[in-house]
C-alpha cells in the first residue's frame, strides 16, 4: 500500500509546495507515496464558511472549531482509517529521528495545521490526536511544520532516495550523533587541504576518522545528543566503524 499523506487546512495551495520537486517529487509523481491537500472551509457548516470562534473563557484571537475539523478529519480517514492523526503544534512532542523513522514505516498520516489561537482541545482528545512540534518556536500555522514532518519522513521510503546506504550514513543517525564533515575536489582549495586519511584509500582509517568527527562534533555542538547517546550505549567506549542514519 502507497505511503498516504492527508493534509487538513486552510490553504491547501501551499502543497505539495516543496515536495513537488527534487527527490520526493519524482517519488509522489511515480507513486511511491501520495499527498492530498483538504481545505477544512469546506466542512463549515455556515453560508460564511466559518471554521472558528472566540475562545471560552475570553482572550485574544480564534479557535478552530472541534465540529468542522472533526467532519475534516473523518473524510481523510475514510480513505485510509488505520494512519495517526498529527496535530503540528509549539506544544507537541519535538520531532526526532526516531519518531520520524517510525512515522515512515507505517502506512501514511493525517496531518491537521493549526491556525490562530489552535483547536478546540475537545477533538484532540476525541481523535487521540498525536501532537508534534518541529522546534521551540512559534510559526503562523502548521502548515511548514507539516511539509518539514512530510520531508523528513519521505525520503526514508523504499526507493525514494535511490541507494539505502544514501539514508543511512546522516545526521542525527541510529546513534544519535551528528554527521562529520564532508570534503571533495580540489584536494586543496583556499589554502585548505582535505585531511590526509580522505586520500588514504584506507576504509577502516576513513571510517574510524568519520566515527570520531561525529563523536566531536556531537559533543561540542549537542551536549543533549551526546548524553543521550551515552546513555543509550551504557556508558561503553565507541563502537568501530561509521555511524548510521534528519
């Protein structure tokens, strides 16, 4: 079955913006996932195609309201009910690695973009919604957030990138560290030259080098990362070798 992506919002243009081209386009356009954008005016209820009101308890700005975007929600699904509902919000679990390599190996998601003040709290809970956000700050509506999720996940499906090996040798890889540098021609460029296990031709050297910018670069940039990374390997001295797979 085709990867699914569902999304629900108010400016259903904006997609697939990005993902219509490079790598992920040429997969949407040869089937190996599939995207399709729903604009939630079109479950208002009203001649004036209202999809919010003032929030209870007063304050500033408009809520979503839980009866539109649940009719949305339940059109997406019907296609193909057994995905996850994602609520893109500042609130949500932050977007890893991990969660997006699981996200991927599932059958597609639906993706509701918040606007204004958010969504009634009711349909969330009514949908057991999965709530993400993409970093600590606030955007004008989740659609970014939504092409960021979409990016992060697609590129890891069957035949999208090409060689697996592409995927797998990344920032932010199975081990939860950073990526080392990259370098290529010319040899010495600006006064600055490639560093000399590169030119070796010796794998193990190379990858041993790779494994230990990782582990620094990780280290001096992540703190959280590398302690995560610590943890997760109990404290163990680092594993030979060239570190795995946003």
């Amino acid at each position: 079955m085709t990867w699914r992506a569902d999304i629900l919002t108010l400016f259903p243009e904006m997609f697939p913006g990005p993902l219509g081209l490079s790598l992920a386009g040429r997969g949407l356009r040869e089937g190996l996932w599939s995207l399709f954008a729903h604009d939630i005016r079109e479950h208002a209820k009203d001649r004036h195609r209202s999809v919010d009101d003032t929030p209870f308890g007063g304050g500033a700005g408009m809520v979503l309201r839980p009866d539109v975007v649940d009719a949305a929600i339940g059109v997406a699904l019907a296609e193909a009910p057994a995905r996850p509902v994602i609520y893109l919000t500042p609130r949500g679990r932050l977007l890893d690695q991990a969660l997006v390599r699981e996200l991927a190996a599932g059958s597609g998601a639906v993706l509701l973009c918040g606007r204004y003040e958010g969504v009634d709290q009711r349909v969330i809970e009514a949908r057991g919604m999965l709530e993400i956000s993409i970093g600590d700050y606030v955007l004008s509506g989740g659609e970014l957030a939504a092409l960021t999720l979409l990016d992060a996940c697609v590129r890891l499906l069957p035949g999208v990138m090409g060689a697996a090996e592409s995927a797998a040798e990344e920032s932010h890889g199975a081990e939860g560290l950073l990526e080392y540098p990259h370098y290529t021609r010319p040899a010495e460029w600006a006064g600055r030259a490639v560093p000399e296990v590169l030119l070796s031709g010796h794998h193990a050297a190379i990858a041993a080098w790779r494994r230990a910018e990782s582990e620094k670069v990780t280290k001096e940039r992540r703190p959280d990362l590398w302690a995560r990374h610590e943890t997760s390997r109990g404290g163990a001295g680092a594993i030979a070798g060239h570190p795995a797979a946003a």
